[in-house]
C-alpha cells in the first residue's frame, strides 16, 4: 500500500452554491460578437465558468459572512477599522494603516505623495494600474525584473526576482535622489504568478537600504508567495506562512494591497507604510479620493469580512489546497501539451498565446483572440494578457511585450476540481483546431487600460 498517492483537497465544505447557467455554441457566438470579442465585454450571466480573475470573486467563508452581519456602519471611529487596523499589524507587520475601497485606490494616493515629475520607479515587471498611477504621477516605470521572467519556457523558480545590476545601472544613470522607492510585487502578476525569493529581497533590501531608497510592496498575493518560499526556497520549509509573509514585509517600508485577492473579499484594500509622515499625507489625501481615514470607501462590514479573511488567508490549510488546485489546472493542461508559461504559478495558468498561435503576428492580437476562441467552445471566461494589456506608451507607440499570453485565473473557494477538468478539455479541444483560427483587429480604442473596453472584429 506504499505506493498509494495522497492527494490535496479543500479544507472546507459547501453550505449554499450558486447556480450556473448553461449555454449553447449559438448563444455564445452571438454574446461575444455582441462584446466586441472582448472577454471583458461579456455579460456574467452569458459565462459559465468565469476565469476572467480571481480579484473580488472569492468565496468567503460562514465567519466573513458572520462578519458582515456584525458591521458598524458609524461614519467614523467603526470599530471594525480598528479590528482591520489590528489584523494589518498582526499579521502583516506595517505600522500604519489607510483603508481603500480597493488597491488602485492605494497606489493613487501613494503614488501622488512619493512621486516627482521625472522621477523613475523601478519595479519587478509592471502591473497595469500601478504603473499607470505611476506615470499620472509624473514619473517613469522601468523594468528590473530577471530575464527569466520573460520567457515562458525557463523553468526557474522564482522568476518575480529583481535583477540587483539592472537596478544598480539605473541608480548610477539617475542618482537615487531621482528613484522614490523600488516597486516590489510578490507573486508577480504579469510575469504569470511568479514568486520573488526571500534571498532576492534581502538583497535588494541591502542594496536599497545604501542608497536610502524606500521599497513599497504591492502585497496583492503575498500569501501565495510565501507559500512558494516555504515549498522552493532552502530554510523555509519548516516555517509557517504567517512568519514568512510577516519576513518578506519586514524587508519592505509600505504596501499597496488589493484585499480582492488573497484577502478572501469581494471589495476593499488598503495602504500600510512605517513612516509616520507618509502616514501622516496619505490619511489626508484619502479623504479627498476615498472617505474619511476610518472607512476609505468601504462599509464597516466589508473591513469586517477583509479582517477575518486576512487571517484566514495565512493559514496552511488554505493556501495549500488554493496553489494545489491551480497547479493541479495546470499539470493537465501541460498532459494535453498547451504551451503554458512555467513553472505553475500561484493564482493562475498562462498559456502562452505566441506559440499557441504562432502564424498571427502579435498586431493581430493572438491572446486577445485564443481568449474569444475559448469562451466560443465551452462558454470558459479568460483574459488576454498580451499586447492589448500592454497599452501605448507616452508617445503613442504601441508597447509589444514578449509575453503574449492568456490567462486562466482561478477564484479561491469557488469551482471543483470537476470544473478544473472541463476547462483543461476545452482547451485542448481549442488547441486541436489552432490553425484554423484567425486574428482580430481592433476597431474601438479606449485611452486609458484600453484591454477593459476595447472592441475587435476578427479578420476575414
Ligand atoms: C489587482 C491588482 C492591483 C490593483 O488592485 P485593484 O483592487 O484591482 O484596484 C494591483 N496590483 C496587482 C498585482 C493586482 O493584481
């Protein structure tokens, strides 16, 4: 009986479901021309399983429920912000808390205190709305991510880390006085889910501490970084994921959080910084863009369910059976020979579009299209995380990232591994057909993150 394999499974039951509703090939092709070809575009209800992202489609569990009904909706002072303030603290370890009604919320008014017009802001791959609050602000972002990060098919284990000599360059071409902080994200987004290693950022941490160089952590998936410290990285294995996710901040002086993620909630984020004046700023500022420094935006109740649902995401249980079920997507996917971005990353499955679909040149959108392709086949909701994504740059010109890719993300708590078997058979299914599909052009152009309402029609 040696050999018998033990398998993950969750660490929960179901208490109420949701009902899906399903939809015929008819029904879909006329929704998606409807929308533009643009899965954004779609209505929810015309989608049977939504893998568009995991932000604010988590389940929450019967406490954060609970919490709910124990919201103090008093327009200041809520004693769940206090309850938030202290969960922040605990768990997470920054001094300083300023809720938001989500995370781009919090680089909004980050990014308008910390940044000069001029200045650069290094970061770990760019995110879309960090960099544009970013530039709004009047500085530039640049890359200093590893080149692993760029390519699919290296297998390294922690493709988020920075590259310390792309930094170093940087601080001697502008001078630290021209770099505010260094913007670190832990699972990084766009790279595919990577994980930065606690080595990387005690290294960049001494190097940023030389030239007094602040880091500010986008913390949106900490949780599930950690969980890849703690599985990959030499001296971690025995630690828990509280303590590593308490480290990896310790290395950092602020965060940006989106709560819609690892935070188990539908809606809510937050600033947290260690410097009392920054602190000082922004609890003003979120006055003027959010609400009033004890609520930013969000209800007593909702800083009730994100407080419970942070200390929720930091246990073992949780995190291990999240990551297993992506990687379980993922490994099935890899059996049906999808090129998909590797290794397996925390929140998602990348396929990688450009070699899915290697004969559309990337200015016919090859993502954006392989996207349209899948929720044709089995009404399966993904996203495009490719050029369209990418946007233009300051002069107009088209931004063209090497990684063309479409995402699969995976909501916590909310489909069965059932599900997981339905979406890797239609994109086989898709993958079977490939040469047969065409690309798309654009026909509508939004000025600002134009992959949220951009409109395509594919080509003859
Ligand atoms: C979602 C996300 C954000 C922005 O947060 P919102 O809550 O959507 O405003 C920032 N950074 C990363 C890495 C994200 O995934």
């Amino acid at each position: 009986m040696k050999n018998i394999k033990r398998s993950w499974a969750e660490p929960y039951k179901m208490k109420m479901v949701e009902l899906l509703k399903m939809t015929t090939p008819e029904h879909r092709k006329k929704a998606l021309k409807e929308a533009g070809y643009n899965t954004f575009l779609l209505k929810s209800d015309d989608v049977y399983i939504d893998l568009l992202t995991d932000s604010g489609t988590s389940a929450m569990s019967d406490r954060q429920w609970a919490g709910m009904m124990m919201g103090d909706e008093a327009y200041a002072g809520s004693r769940n912000f206090y309850h938030l303030e202290e969960v922040v603290k605990e768990v997470y370890g920054y001094k300083y808390l300023v809720p938001t009604h989500q995370g781009r919320g919090a680089e909004n008014i980050l990014s308008k205190i910390l940044i000069k017009k001029g200045d650069i802001i290094p970061g770990n791959m760019y995110f879309t709305t960090t960099r544009l609050h970013q530039e709004l602000a009047g500085g530039k972002f640049e890359d200093i991510i590893i080149d692993e990060a760029h390519d699919p098919e290296n297998e390294f284990p922690f493709k988020g880390n920075v590259d310390l000599h792309k930094l170093e360059k940087l601080i001697k071409k502008y001078g630290a006085g021209k770099i505010p902080y260094v913007s670190i994200a832990t699972s990084v987004n766009m790279a595919g889910g990577q994980p930065i290693s606690m080595q990387n950022l005690k290294e960049l941490r001494t190097l940023t501490k030389k030239n007094k160089i602040r880091i500010i952590h986008d913390m949106t998936r900490v949780a599930e970084n950690a969980y890849f410290i703690q599985q990959k990285e030499k001296g971690y294995e025995k630690k828990t994921i509280k303590e590593i996710v308490k480290e990896i901040n310790s290395y950092t002086d602020g965060a940006t959080m989106s709560a819609k993620k690892d935070a188990l909630v539908n809606i809510g984020g937050f600033l947290a910084i260690n410097e009392w004046e920054i602190f000082e700023e922004a609890r003003n500022m979120v006055v003027v863009y959010e609400g009033l420094h004890t609520y930013g935006g969000l209800a007593g109740r909702d800083m009730e369910a994100m407080a419970i649902g942070i200390a929720e995401s930091v246990s073992a249980d949780h995190i291990k059976a999240r990551v297993g079920q992506v990687i379980y997507l993922g490994n099935k996917m890899i059996d049906y020979n999808i090129p998909i971005v590797k290794p397996i990353g925390g929140h998602g499955i990348f396929v990688d579009a450009k070699k899915f679909l290697p004969h559309i040149p990337q200015e016919q959108f090859p993502a954006q299209t392989l996207a349209a392709e899948l929720y044709l086949d089995a009404g399966v909701r993904t996203m495009e995380r490719g050029i369209v994504s990418a946007g233009r740059k300051a002069n107009g010109e088209n931004y063209f990232p090497k990684l063309e890719l479409v995402r699969f993300t995976i909501p916590r708590r909310v489909y069965t591994q059932a599900h997981m078997d339905v979406i890797a058979e239609s994109a086989a299914y898709v993958y079977d057909r490939r040469k047969k599909i065409k690309g798309m052009k654009m026909v509508y152009e939004p000025k600002y993150l134009r992959f949220f309402q951009a409109r395509f029609q594919p080509l003859k």
